[in-house]
C-alpha cells in the first residue's frame, strides 16, 4: 500500500512530453499536504478501509485531488467532510420529531458547521458531544443557542467539548448551525 505522511520536500509533477514542471493547482495542492504534515495516497485502493480518520482527508495522487472520510467510506471533494452524526454523550440523543434533523458537524475547507436538535434525557450532563481532531477551534468558543424556548448558550473547547449552560433533563437544544474557524 502507498499510503505516506508527507515529510519530506515535494519535487513537481513533470510533463511526460516535454520533461518541464507543471506549476498548476495540483502542485500546490501536494505542496500544501506536505505543509500541514497532511498523508497522501498513490491510487484511490491505497486509501485505508477503516480506521480512526473522522473529518480527516488524504490527497490521492493519480486522481489529483482529496478523499475525505465521511464516517463509513470515503468521497472526493472540494475539502467537504459531509455531515457526519455526533457522538452524543449518554443522556443525549437526537429531537427528530418533524423536521429536525439529527445532531450533526460538517468540515468544509477550514471552518465547521453543526445542526440539529439534542434532546437532554435523564442523566444528561452539560457536555453534549466532543468534536473529533480536525474539527476543534483553536480556543474556546461561545454560541447562543435555543434551550426549551430560551436562550442559552454552548461552549466548544480547545479539545473539542460541546458543553450547554444549563441543560436540564427534558429540555431540547437547538444548535441553529453554528460556525467557526479551525485556524
């Protein structure tokens, strides 16, 4: 398998043709992977069947261009994780009653979105799930959020903790899509 973490200097893709250097997109974007320390893949079958890389891309080199890993397989794209369902802490679950949508984040190039309704059940603490590497603001983060049709707020730390103030057994959280920058 030629899965590699990029480490050392990137040499430019060469014409077949002609033997001069393609300065284009593609070397750039290579250039970036070794940047940021990020892994890079020969061919779509090297990329891992599972694994722990949640939000996580790798640049696969004969197609030019990201896979990213949505949770159960991964997709080519423009730096778009997808949405990915939140592991929610014991206590909390998704409020899927009508049109609300599961408790969910999305990464796209460098800022993540989240979405949904968490229901707080019996043994609900404050923390309501922890955001995986990759998607954690680089400090902590304040939203004002909806809590049973008043207003509140949630915390996301450093290591990723989405946390409500004053969640209680019985009440709903509605994220309202908050956003932030990981850099």
């Amino acid at each position: 398998m030629a899965l590699t973490r990029q480490s050392a200097p990137w040499t430019d893709i060469t014409s077949a043709s002609d033997g001069t250097q393609m300065h284009d997109y593609y070397n750039q974007a290579a250039r970036h992977a070794e940047d940021v320390s990020a892994w890079t893949a020969d061919t779509v079958a090297d990329l891992p069947a599972s694994g722990n890389w949640p939000g996580r891309s790798i640049f696969v080199i004969s197609e030019k261009s990201p896979y990213f890993w949505s949770g159960t397989g991964w997709n080519v794209g423009q730096y778009d994780s997808g949405w990915i369902g939140a592991p929610l802490t014991t206590g909390w679950s998704s409020y899927t009653s009508g049109t609300w949508g599961t408790v969910s984040y999305r990464k796209i190039v460098n800022r993540v979105y989240l979405r949904g309704v968490g229901l707080a059940g019996s043994g609900a603490t404050s923390t309501m799930f922890t955001l995986p590497v990759g998607f954690r603001p680089p400090v902590e983060i304040q939203f004002q959020v909806w809590v049973s049709s008043n207003s509140s707020s949630i915390t996301i730390d450093a290591g990723g903790v989405v946390k409500v103030a004053g969640s209680f057994a019985g009440t709903t959280v509605s994220l309202g899509q908050p956003q932030f920058t990981i850099d």
